[in-house]
C-alpha cells in the first residue's frame, strides 16, 4: 500500500547532530540558500554595484548610508591619506574638504545627533587618524580637538566615544563631540583592561565593548556614576564582528554567540545561536578570518564574512552559508528616511555593491546555490521502503530549472545511484492586494508543487538540489513522499 509522508523545510545547517539523528527538513550542506523566518530555504539575492570602482587605490576602508546617500572610503593613489566619496545615482565625487584629509585606514561609522533638533543629525567616522562629523546639508569637519588612532566609534549618553586597539576608551564632554578637554569640558578616559575590538550601543542605555577575552558593559547614565561590569567572562568578539540584532550578536573563538537579556541580577547571559555550525569555525579557524559584518532587519539575519569569499547568514530559523565572486572587505547596514533597508558591502578592488534590493545576481554573475538535505527514514529506522515519487513545494517570481537528485542510504555507495530530475516551471501567482500587479502570472498557482521520480528502494532518503542562473530568489518549502514500505533489514 503507497503511503505518503510531508517533509517540511527549515532550520539550517546542523552539523553538531549524528547524521542519522538530523531532523528531516534540515541540511547537511547548504550553500547560497538562506532561512526565511517563514520557513523554507529560499535562494538569497545579488549585489549590484554602485557607479565604477571608487577613485584611489587598495580596498574600500569603509561604507555607510547617510540622509539617503551612500558614501564610501579610499586610499588615495600614491599617498598615506585617504578621501570620504559620495554617489551621486551614477558616479561617485570626493566629499568637500575630506581629499586628503582621512587616515589610509579601515573607517568605522556611527550616527547620531548631540543637539535637541533634527539639524544636528550627523555620521561620525574614524579610521585611525582625527575622527570627523559630516552633517545632512553636507557640510565637514575633522574633529580636531580629538585624540588621533582610534578604530572604533560609538555615541554613549550623549557623548562620543572612540575605542583604542590598546584598551583605552575616551570620551567628549557631554553634548559636543569636538570637546575633549579633560579639566574643563568634561571629556575622560576608561581603561578596559584588553584590547578592544568593537563597540556597540545596546538596549537600556549600555554601551557594549568588545575585548579580547570578555564583553564589557559600561552601564550608567553621566561620567560620574559610570560603571564598567564584564557581561560575557572568557569570551570576547573578533574584530568588525558586533552587531546589534535585538541582542549584540557577534563571532568569538566558538562560532556566532550572543548577549540575551536577563532577569538575574539585571545582567547579561551568554548564548550560543550558531551551536549548529559551530565546527565550521573550530575545524577551519574561521572566526581568525573575519573581515566584516552587518544585520539585516528586513531578512532578520545577522551575516558575517570572511577572507576567502565566504560567509554566514544566521537567522532565529538556522544558518546556512554563501559563497560570492567578490573579496567583501567592509560591510554596513542601514536605511534611507523612508525606513528602506540599504546593505552596502565594498570589496578588494574598490568597488561597492548594494546588496539585496531584488539583485538577481552577482553585478551579472550568476548565483550558484546549493542543498544538500537531510536524510529521513520516515519513522521506520531499519525498514526498507520502496520510493515513487515526490513533490516539492516552489514558490518563485521567476522562471528558473533546479535540479533535484534523490539519495538513499546515508550515500551508501551499495544504493542504486538516482538520476539528477530537472525541475522547469514558470513564475508562480499571488495575491490580491498584496503581490506587485506587475510582478506574478495570472492564472497561476500560489504555489507550485513539482514532481521528481525515484526509483530505488532503501532505508532512508535525501535530496540534493541545485541550481545556476541570474534570476530572482525561489523558494522551497517541503517535499510530499510517496513511498510503500518492504522488509525489515536483515544482517
């Protein structure tokens, strides 16, 4: 008699589980897919880049967006200086008085407003050298009156904060960023104890810092009542890896870890989100190889990057990996005054990319994506079952063939080997007041539910899926088996 099971999608890689124990629906190896918070594995989206590579020479040192623009950093050719650049839509011109004026470093980017109207809005940078202030109207200035060789950057409490790699933490007098006299205008200094290597400000008015061995918080709300308090003991982030995503999120020696709120004593607790795909980071010595990160709040992902093109994306609903054709050197959230999400990303060559924003491919590379699913045994562990058929569940504005091939056995190499089963179809429905007019097919299924043949019989099943193109993501949320059940196994 043919039975039928349902195999729903989701929660990433798990790579800490005994193959044979994974949950059916998770992967085994995934790369360029991501976790929806719906559910499913949905092929992630490009990058475009943004006008022709910067002007100068090196990497880009650093990206932001700011009162709906993109601005970006850039050695200068030939010189130990670097120069602020903004686009324009088509191009990218050097920022009024910052030619020349900018350390040849990585820049670190915070925005804030040290004045009680919307006029005092600025982005605050640093990059190893003075810190600067560019305000809305686009008008600059180096923070002379700062101390010069800091690299990160925040605003606490009203003032600005730098943070020295030795372990120094200075601040401006309150309400003025250009005030660092230490007698009179109310600036100071807190030693940590450690390097730091990130600051970032988080819920209940506490400014996270990121030390070598721990996470610091600086709790308090004037200079005089500030107290410094280790919240993550014997655990401290990498560098250019914090942020801030409900909780500061960030990459330590044992993968992706996190601060969660809690309610003993009004501290911090340790967490652990990336337990999963923790070996990816002890076998391969990944978290020494971070370069950049960023949060997405549209996707509710924290992602990080590495140095050989790869990267992360975690999600409350799993993580998987991604792979892209670009060395990613400096990364950046943010959004424009219409609350629209901007990724910003600049790589090894000088140029920069905005990330997402429907980018079907990367800047005209096709987006390889892969899955290798986890195995199932349908409740029945030692029973031999005869596969038909399964149905997988696609949901895709565009037309794209994915090829899915079936695995039985665990890969014993004894199994009768599967055919790869090409998936084509076209650009799925939607809904009334809710899709774009332009940008689903009429008389078509919300929903397509695919066929893929299998011929063989075994213990157990999996699937592997590929696929290659510049189109806009899929979804796969499940797969429907049809399958009769045989023998037990014999020895």
């Amino acid at each position: 008699m043919t039975r039928t099971a349902y195999i729903p999608f989701g929660g990433g890689i798990d790579l800490t589980t005994p193959v044979r124990q994974v949950e059916p629906g998770r992967c085994l190896f995934a790369v360029n897919y991501e976790c929806p918070v719906t559910g499913g594995y949905r092929r992630i989206e490009g990058y475009d880049q943004l006008g022709s590579a910067l002007p100068g020479e090196g990497p880009v040192l650093g990206v932001a967006t700011f009162a709906d623009s993109f601005y970006a950093v850039r050695k200068d050719t030939g010189a130990a200086t670097a120069t602020l650049y903004q686009f324009d839509g088509s191009s990218w011109s050097a920022v009024s008085g910052t030619a020349g004026a900018m350390n040849d470093a990585r820049h670190e980017f915070t925005e804030g407003n040290f004045l009680a109207t919307a006029s005092g809005r600025a982005l605050y940078g640093v990059g190893g050298g003075k810190p600067f202030e560019l305000k809305a109207d686009g008008s600059f200035r180096v923070l002379d009156q700062a101390p010069s060789g800091a690299k990160y950057i925040a605003i606490h409490q009203n003032h600005l904060m730098l943070g020295f790699e030795a372990g120094s933490l200075q601040h401006s007098g309150v309400g003025d960023p250009n005030e660092w006299d230490a007698a009179t205008g109310g600036a100071g200094e807190i030693g940590v104890s450690q390097e730091i290597r990130g600051l970032l400000a988080g819920r209940g008015g506490v400014l996270h810092i990121g030390c070598r061995d721990s996470v610091k918080g600086l709790f308090g709300t004037v200079p005089q009542e500030w107290e410094l308090r280790i919240t993550v003991p014997n655990s401290g982030p990498k560098a250019y890896s914090m942020q801030s995503f409900t909780e500061p999120y960030f990459v330590a020696e044992r993968g992706i870890t996190g601060l969660q709120a809690s309610n003993d004593f009004g501290d911090f607790t340790p967490v652990l989100p990336g337990a999963s795909i923790q070996p990816i980071f002890t076998n391969q010595d990944y978290a020494e190889r971070v370069v950049a990160s960023m949060v997405s709040k549209r996707r509710a992902q924290y992602r990080v990057f590495f140095n050989d093109k790869t990267g992360i994306y975690w999600s409350p609903s799993g993580a998987t990996t991604v792979e892209f054709p670009d060395q990613i050197t400096v990364a950046d959230w943010g959004e424009f005054d219409s609350g629209e999400e901007a990724l910003l990303i600049g790589d090894e060559a000088g140029k920069v990319y905005r990330m997402d924003n429907e980018a079907a491919s990367f800047n005209g590379e096709p987006i390889t994506a892969f899955l290798t699913l986890a195995y199932t045994d349908l409740n029945a562990p030692g029973t031999k079952k005869r596969y038909r058929r399964a149905f997988f569940d696609i949901d895709s504005g565009t037309e794209q063939t994915i090829s899915v091939r079936p695995d039985l056995d665990y890969g014993d190499i004894e199994s009768a080997k599967q055919l790869r089963f090409f998936l084509d179809y076209q650009n799925t429905g939607g809904l009334w007041n809710v899709d774009a007019w332009d940008q689903f097919s009429w008389s078509a299924p919300v929903l397509a539910n695919e066929p893929v043949d299998v011929a063989g019989s075994g213990e157990s099943i999996g699937f592997s899926v590929f696929s290659s193109g510049q189109t806009k993501p899929h979804v796969l949320y499940g797969y429907t088996l049809n399958y009769e059940p045989r023998r037990r196994l014999r020895g």
